[in-house]
C-alpha cells in the first residue's frame, strides 16, 4: 500500500486572524454540571422542538433524590459482589451422565427462527439459600448452536441449593492495559430459569432458546439493527460516562433552543441576530468580526470546500481538465417545492498558485422562485454577476452542507457504520478480531435510533429543507449503495494546500499499519486462522444484507464499458477512483442482487485461508475503524464551523418573496430558515460539535488499543501542521 507523502504545509498561526478565530471557537468539553443542572436521560430523549429535560425546581431535587438512590443501590451491588463474588470455579464433579442441553438461535422473528448462534458463551448457574453464587458448569455453542453443559445432579440437590438456571452471554468489548493485553468483558443477555425438581435424568433440554440478539430489521432495506425500546431491549447501551458528559454538555444548547422558541411563541421580537448572538460564536462569526466580509469571499467559499465540513469531491472536469468540477445532483429524489429552494448544484473551480480553489462559475439547474415550474431550468453566474455570485455561493454552501450532513455524515459513517457493527456483534466471539472491532463499533446503532427520529424521517431536516422523508430514505439509500471497502483509500490531494486529504491519508496509514501489527502478532493470527469461520460468517452477513450496488445514470454511461467494467481507455482519468468503490471489481451477488459490500473470504476453515485472504481482512478492518473514527469525527464536529452562522450556511434556503426568489440578497431573512428553523440549526450544530465523548486520545472508558494512540501521537505535530488536534478524534460513532 502506497504510503501518503509528507509535504510540508504552514499551519494557520496564532498570530493570525484564521489562527486566533481556531483557538477562540474551538470546542472544549470541560464543563462541570451544577448542583441544581436540568437532567436529560439520555441522547434518546433529546427531541428538536423540546427536549425530555427536567428543568423545574421540585423535578430537580426529586431527581437528586434519585440519584442518590442509585448511588446508592450501585454501591450495595458493588458490596454484594465482594460479598458473595460468582468465582469462576466449578463446583461439584461434573460428569456426561447428567447435562443440560439445549439450542441458541437469533430472534423471535418467522425469518430468523432457525438460524444458529455459534460460539456463544453459556453457563449453568446455581444460587444458595444465604445469596452466595455457584458455578455448575461452562461452555460455547457449535456451529448449529446447540450446548450441552455437563453438571453434577448431586451437588444440585444439596439443600442449601435454592435455585437454578442458564444464562447465555455476549461478548461485548474489550478493555485494554497499557501493555497492550486485553479481554472480553461477559455480559449476561438471556436468563433460563431451570426448576430444580425437573433435574433428576441424563439430560434436561432447554429446547430451542431464541435470541433477541442483534436482529436485522425487516421494515427497510438498509442493514440497520432492530431497538423496539432504547431503554429497555437496546442491543447496545451507552457507558455511564457518556451519559453523563451528553448532559452536561448539551443542557446549556437546549436552555438557548427552548428560550428562544418560547420567545416566538409569545412574539417577542425574537431576531436572527439575537438567535446568532446567544448561541457560542463559531469560525464564520468570529471571522467577519476581524475582516467583515471574508468569508463571503471567493478564497474562503474554495478553501472550505476542499477542507471545511463539506470535504468535497473534487474531480477534474471532464471537458476542460484544467479545471475541478463538484457536483450536487438533488433531482432523482422526492422534494416538496411549497417553501425550500432545491436546485442540482454545479462548481468549478481552478487551482491558484498557493493550491487553493478559486470558485470561476456555478450552475443551478431548477426553480429558483416559487412561481417558476420548470426543474430543468439552467442558469450560470460567475464573479462578474456581483450580488448574484454572492447569492450563487451561498446555494452553493447549503447545498454542500446538506450534501455532507446526509452523504458524508448520516450514510457514509453512520449507518455505513452500523452494517459493520451488526455483523461483528453477530458472528465475532472467539476471533481476536472481535478485540480490534468492537470498541470502535460501539453505541453507532443506539445513536442512529435517535437520528431516526430527530433527524431523518419526520426529523428536523425534513422540516428545513425540500426533501420529503421518502426523499431523505432514497439520499441515503442509493448513497449506501455505493459504499464498500474493498479498494478504498482517502481521497488523493489535489494540492499542498488540500490538507483535508493529506489529513485523511495520513491517518489511513496509521489505521493500516496498526491494522497491520494486531493481525500479524502470532497469536492473534493463531487465533484468526483457527476460528476463521467466524470471519466467513462476518462476511456473508455482510453482503447478504448490504444494500445493491448503485451507480447513476450518467456515471454508468461516462465511466463504463458496454460489459458493465470502468472503462481503461484513458477517458475516466477525471474521474477521483481513490476514496469510492472500485468499479473494477466484479460485485457480489446474495439473492440473484448485486450487493455493494464485497466479501471478505469465500472460505470457512482456517486451514483453507491464504495470504489473499488476510489481506482482504485487514483491509476490511482498516476501513471500518477509519469510517467509524476519523471519517465521522471530521463530518461531525466541522459541522460548528460551517453551519454555525444562519445566515453564512443553513440545509435548506426558501424561495423568498422578492422578485429574484434564492438569488435575493442576504439581507431578505425570509431567504433563510424562519425563526424555529434557526435556532433549531443551531441547536443541531452544537450539539452535534459539542457533545462529545469517547476520544482514541481520552480513552474514557479503557477501550481504546494503546498501539493506536502510541502511533497518532507519534505524529501529533505532522497532524497539527495540516490544522489538525488528534485529541478531537472520536474513538466511536456515537453522537
């Protein structure tokens, strides 16, 4: 694997405006909750209009009352487990005379009724009369699933034996020492009450005992996990830790939100200026306090499209190469056109001598005021427009920023994310390589349930822009569909001055050769090889459950030959192949569908795995920990810079009631979103850049490889050098 070339480039220095702006805006998470601090659960309970909080007086004091109860009930537990400790001996002589059997398979649902749950962790438990704890027996299940513990039906029948039962354990995550050991923790998932009188013959069988375990749901075509109730039945569950740092952090953003739609409720005079003022001042703000009118300008509308939140595609044009084309194409989905503009959006760009883009003219393909009916209306500005080019940009801006906020962030680390982590949870017990996944692949599921609902769906861009929630769902989907990991590498820098590539490559390296060493080690490759089936298991859910592999009309007509293969005849050159699926593999097919995940192994056992193989693994596996780490960290917490100012950048632009419709000047708020539609934007955006936990560099919780955070700080001041502070790099998809 090529390895990313250091060039040197200036980081922005303190002394500078751009310098002084980064320092003054940036994010830190050190807040300290007061005594009498409104509670929110958790990230579930947050809500775009009003947020479950419990802000008033008595629910204040009744909800420190509670929580000292759980303080206390945390501790009596703790003092229970020293007090009666489940050691991990056996007790009692067991013998295959006497056995409790039975079969562990996924669900509850018609579909998934027969399907096995190998490697799964089960023991035979027994209580006494006095509370104290007894191992009887230990195990895994088979390939088909099915256990059978051997126990001693004597030492059962003892009197003090008071009950009995089966408990089936996930392996969850893996808590890693400095030296680099780790071990799974066993969570209990399923409790078998087994009445002690019905142990009296050889075998006693469980039946079938059917898993709510990781279940795929059957409501969507996207590989997304089934959460009847956050609270209750989750898969997964957020750490103490990240409770409690989501409160403190997003309460003062939801005190702002709720003042402020209070304020339009009872027509107070609410202003988009107030709105601006009282939320934390951003990049873009803190900008044009120093050099009003900068960031309005050509230089700063090119350089955050090549390393601002938007990180976008920037191809060579393919009918002029001298110039880099970025396009936005909104048509092929269902939109409402009653308030928003949503116009199929066209820049092109040329490189300046310092490696920047300077944006030289847009085109926006549809209605641009509310009585014009025809979609397919093109119109073309550049600089010498004046007032338009200004107004051009800015459809431009928010269009990218949607584009990021649902390809990039919500599709390409969120729910791309999430069809990993199902299948790791699902298949990864035994392998070590459930060690270097799944703290990586933590929380993604229970914070796309959220994102369902507040985001997505009914959610709030559905109510800031023109798409309809079918619209959002077919964004998502055919996004998706072009997703996969074999052949992927960052996106390659156009110039020095990219440092949003030269960041991304850098950190794909490091990702790569960790990826590298953990598989590589002896025993971790003992370990692989001998319960590879694992991995086979891994990889077919994968592409089983992975949407189709989607290409769109024109791609399918500039990039490939008439048998569906790119093209090799030099006319694709254009075309960036690096950070997108490679069009040169043959994709895999799962009920007669051609899939979008490529597979990672087409053998079972481990004595068959070659070289190619493992490769293929590792590559798999980098890809994974980059999307769910640095590609979610940079479209997440950049959304504060870029969409942190109303007026600079919003998702959604309305067509206005002057003459020019999109085109009318900044100064026309009703352009912008209305009033709710604002603050909630800026609730969005703080809350998404603010609330933050679980950093590789933090390691809150001790999940966190320490080969990983040795190799990022190794090349801490490589980072910095392209405006880059690896301790905001998450460590999970989770916010």
């Amino acid at each position: 694997m090529n390895k990313t070339e250091t060039v040197p480039v200036q980081a922005e220095q303190p002394g500078t405006d751009l310098g002084q702006c980064i320092q003054s805006t940036k994010i830190t998470h050190g807040l300290k909750r007061r005594f009498f601090h409104p509670r929110l659960k958790n990230l579930n309970k947050a809500e775009f209009h009003r947020s479950a909080t419990h802000g008033g007086i008595v629910q204040r004091i009744a909800l420190h009352v509670w929580e000292l109860y759980e303080t206390l009930v945390r501790f009596f537990q703790a003092l229970y487990r020293i007090i009666f400790p489940r050691r991990s001996k056996i007790y009692g002589k067991p013998g295959m005379h006497h056995v409790v059997t039975g079969r562990l398979t996924f669900g509850t649902r018609k579909e998934e009724a027969d399907s096995p749950v190998f490697n799964m962790h089960t023991e035979l438990w027994a209580q006494t009369i006095w509370g104290g704890y007894r191992k009887l027996s230990e195990g895994l299940s088979d390939r088909n699933g099915e256990f059978s513990l051997a126990y001693d039906l004597f030492y059962v029948h003892r009197f003090y034996i008071a009950r009995v039962w089966l408990g089936v354990y996930q392996t969850g995550y893996e808590h890693f020492n400095q030296k680099g050991g780790h071990a799974a923790v066993l969570t209990e998932i399923k409790r078998v009450k087994i009445p002690k009188g019905d142990l009296v013959g050889i075998e006693y069988c469980c039946r079938q005992v059917q898993l709510s375990y990781w279940e795929y749901r059957s409501d969507t075509p996207l590989p997304r996990v089934v959460i009847s109730d956050h609270d209750k039945n989750a898969p997964d569950a957020y750490s103490p830790g990240y409770n409690e740092a989501i409160e403190k952090q997003f309460i003062p953003v939801e005190l702002i939100k709720l003042r402020h739609l209070e304020m339009i409720r009872i027509n107070q005079g609410l202003t988009q200026q107030q709105i601006a003022e009282d939320y934390p001042e951003n990049l873009t703000l803190c900008m044009e306090k120093k050099a009003p009118g900068i960031t309005r300008e050509d230089d700063w509308f090119g350089e955050r499209m090549m390393n601002g939140m938007y990180a976008c595609d920037f191809d060579r044009d393919p009918k002029n190469p001298n110039l880099y084309w970025v396009h936005h194409h909104w048509g092929s989905y269902e939109k409402r056109y009653h308030h928003y503009a949503m116009p199929d959006v066209d820049m092109w760009f040329e490189l300046k001598e310092n490696g920047l883009p300077k944006p030289v003219k847009i085109t926006l393909t549809g209605p641009l005021t509310a009585t014009e009916k025809d979609h397919k209306q093109k119109r073309s500005f550049t600089a010498a427009d004046g007032v338009k080019w200004l107004a051009a940009k800015r459809i431009c801006r928010v269009s990218a920023a949607l584009h990021a906020e649902l390809a990039h962030h919500f599709a390409g680390t969120h729910v791309n994310t999430e069809q990993y982590a199902i299948a790791c949870f699902r298949n990864l017990r035994l392998n070590p390589v459930s060690g270097l996944l799944k703290s990586f692949l933590r929380s993604v599921v229970l914070v796309n349930h959220t994102a369902d609902r507040i985001l997505i769906g009914n959610g709030y861009i559905t109510s800031a822009c023109a798409l309809t929630p079918k619209g959002i769902d077919q964004v998502i989907y055919k996004v998706t569909g072009m997703l996969d990991w074999k052949g992927y590498r960052p996106m390659q820098p156009v110039s020095a001055a990219h440092t949003y590539a030269r960041a991304c490559n850098l950190y794909w390296d490091i990702v790569s050769d960790f990826v590298s060493g953990y598989i590589d080690d002896p025993d971790n490759r003992a370990g692989i090889i001998k319960h590879w089936f694992e991995i086979y298991c891994f990889s077919q859910d994968l592409v089983k459950h992975s949407v189709p592999a989607f290409l769109c009309h024109y791609l399918q007509n500039a990039l490939l030959d008439k048998n569906g293969r790119m093209k090799t005849d030099g006319s694709t050159n254009w075309y960036g192949k690096h950070h997108r699926m490679d069009l040169k593999e043959e994709r895999p097919e799962a009920d007669g569908i051609k899939r979008a995940v490529s597979k990672i192994t087409g053998t079972s056992e481990g004595h068959e795995v070659s070289e190619g193989d493992i490769d293929q693994l590792k590559q798999a596996c980098t890809y994974i920990i980059y999307q769910a780490t640095f590609g979610h960290t940079w479209s997440n917490s950049k959304q504060y810079d870029d969409i942190g100012e109303v007026l600079y950048c919003s998702l959604g632009l309305r067509f206005g009631k002057g003459p020019d419709g999109v085109l009318g000047p900044e100064s026309d708020h009703s352009i912008a979103p209305d009033l709710t539609r604002s603050t909630q934007m800026m609730w969005w955006s703080n809350m998404l850049s603010r609330t933050g936990y679980g950093y590789i560099m933090a390691n809150e919780d001790g999940d966190v490889p320490p080969a990983l955070q040795e190799k990022l700080e190794r090349h801490r001041q490589d980072f910095a050098a392209l405006n880059l502070d690896i301790d905001i790099i998450q460590s999970r998809t989770n916010i």
